[in-house]
C-alpha cells in the first residue's frame, strides 16, 4: 500500500427539481455525506443496490457530475471546483472503465484509434506510429494481440470488447481505475478472467481501483476495502475481510444473506426484505421501513457514520 491518490470528503450530490425530476416537483438528493481515502496499490469497492447512489458517487468522483457539497482529491489537486478546461491536463490520473464494453466503444473507429483517444488528448507530441506502438503494448498487457488493432468492436466477442475498455483506459498511465460494473454484462466464466487480469495489472502497476458493484460475490475476491451505501449514504465502511466476517448494519448483513450460495444449508435468514416498494424514511434512519431491529430512537438518527464506520444505533454482531 502506499500514498493517498484518491480523496473524497463528505461528498454529496442534489439533482433540482426540474428535467428528470420534474414530475416528482421536489428536489433529490442522489448522494450525501460521503467519504473514503484511497492509496497506491488498493482496491475500494463501493456496493449497494440500483437506485444507492453508488455510481453516481462514481461519476462526481471522475468530475462527470458537478459537486453539490463536499471535495474530491486527485493526489492533493482539490479537484471539486474546477472547470472543464482546467481538469483537462488533469485527468490522466484518474481514468473510467464503463458496465457496457459495446456502448463504450465507437463502432466507427478501429480498436487502435479508440485506445489511442487518450494519448491524442494528452500526450500530442507522439507521432501515430508512436501511438499505435503504445497500443499495442497496452492490448498486450489487457491480453489482445496487436493483430486486431484494425479491426472494429463489433468484430470482439463482449470480453474482449472489455478488455480493449481496460486497454483505452491504461494507455495513458493513470493512477487510479474507477470500474463502474465492470463484469456485470459477461457471462461468468468471462467475469473470472476480467477479475484476474484486473488483479494482475493492479500488481504489475500498482494502480487504485474504485469499484462499483451490486454483486457481493465478485467484491469479496477482489476488494481490499468496502462501502456500503444505502440510499445514497455511506451505511458500513472497513476491511473487507471484517465486512464479510461481521456485518454491523442490517442493509449489509440483507446484501450477504441474498448473495449466491453454494448450498441452501449456508442461508441465514436474518428477517430483512430488500423488496423496493417498502421504501425509504425521508426523517430519521433511512433504513427504517425494511429494519426488523428498529427502535423508538431511529427516528431522530441522523444516518451518520459512527466511529466503527457503520450507520446504525443498534448494531449487530456486536459483543
């Protein structure tokens, strides 16, 4: 492990009422209050359910999203206020890896010329020779051979389309991958294959990932860190190893007891329902309408982190 290279500080993002919300006539807060450090060499995994807030966490992280509260750090560089044409020399940092490798990928341009975008970006001095020779170094180390470097994506099955989604991001050396479902849409021989290659790479360079799921199965062989969110608040962070071990809160102990098991007998029923039309409180605990451990005091929680790094005034598993 080693240095800070990703910084968020209580992080928060409202969407206006208006366009999208527009029908609903009130304000969203999408996010709120969210925070994480990530070093050289780490992997956070931020998991939660649609609608959580996790991915768009992703997007004000990458400055996709403007910040409505909070700061973002790339190494030191406060990040959070600055205009587009100010982040552009920046964001070699920090690079994306998207949940869909065909939608990602412009099917007019040939693989070299897609993961070459980067360096035409931010490395202009480079000949195309010079370009094209840095990507096929790059698909290399992804696991595609140079000989495809013409071809266009439509001619790649949907891991290897992935992979030249990994490989575009690579190119121009970042410190940090933001993977936002990286596996999702692959079948799950291909998800093992991705999940390896990203572990190899992050060895190899020493790059910080923040990943973005919803699947706690592919999280816990790839996550050194984890936050859970809920409602987009932060509800349980810490290591994974403890995460997994002991669940604090009852969102994350519902997220395990509804992941795949290799045996009924392994299935724990903890009395949660993670049904969508039950809701969130608006006051008090946002868990609230689906806790079966809910007391008179959630009403006034404020949904702060408490100094265990979980979320919640009547914790489980605790001695």
């Amino acid at each position: 492990m080693g240095n800070s290279v990703l910084r968020v500080s209580d992080l928060g993002k409202t969407f206006h009422a208006g366009g999208m919300f527009k029908a609903i006539g009130k304000d969203k807060q999408a996010v709120a209050d969210v925070s994480f450090n990530l070093n050289t060499g780490e992997t956070l995994a931020i998991v939660g359910e649609s609608g959580s807030g996790k991915s768009t966490t992703a997007r004000l992280v990458m400055r996709l999203l403007s910040v409505s509260s909070g700061h973002v750090f790339w190494n030191d560089d406060d990040v959070t206020a600055l205009s587009a044409r100010a982040l552009r020399p920046l964001r070699g940092h920090i690079q994306m890896v998207f949940q869909d490798p065909f939608a990602s990928l412009n099917p007019r341009m040939k693989i070299w010329q897609s993961v070459a975008e980067g360096l035409r970006v931010h490395q202009p001095e480079l000949s195309r020779s010079a370009r094209r020779e840095r990507v096929a170094e790059t698909l290399a180390l992804c696991g595609l051979d140079e000989s495809g470097m013409d071809r266009y994506p439509h001619q790649f099955s949907g891991g290897q389309r992935q992979r030249i989604g990994i490989a575009r991001a690579l190119v121009v050396e970042p410190k940090v991958l933001v993977l936002d479902e990286p596996v999702s849409a692959l079948d799950v021989s291909v998800q093992a294959q991705i999940l390896n290659l990203l572990k190899d790479i992050q060895t190899r360079k020493g790059l910080a990932y923040l990943f973005i799921s919803h699947d706690l199965s592919v999280v816990r062989h790839i996550a050194d860190q984890i936050s859970v969110m809920f409602a987009g608040r932060v509800v349980e962070q810490g290591k994974a190893t403890d995460v997994f071990a002991s669940p604090q809160h009852p969102y994350t102990q519902a997220l395990l007891q509804a992941r795949p098991i290799d045996h009924p007998s392994e299935r724990s029923d903890v009395g949660i329902k993670l049904a969508a039309e039950e809701g969130v409180a608006e006051s008090g605990c946002a868990f609230l309408p689906r806790c079966p451990y809910a007391q008179s005091d959630c009403v006034d929680f404020d949904n702060r982190l408490r100094e265990q790094a979980y979320a919640c005034l009547h914790p489980l598993n605790l001695p």
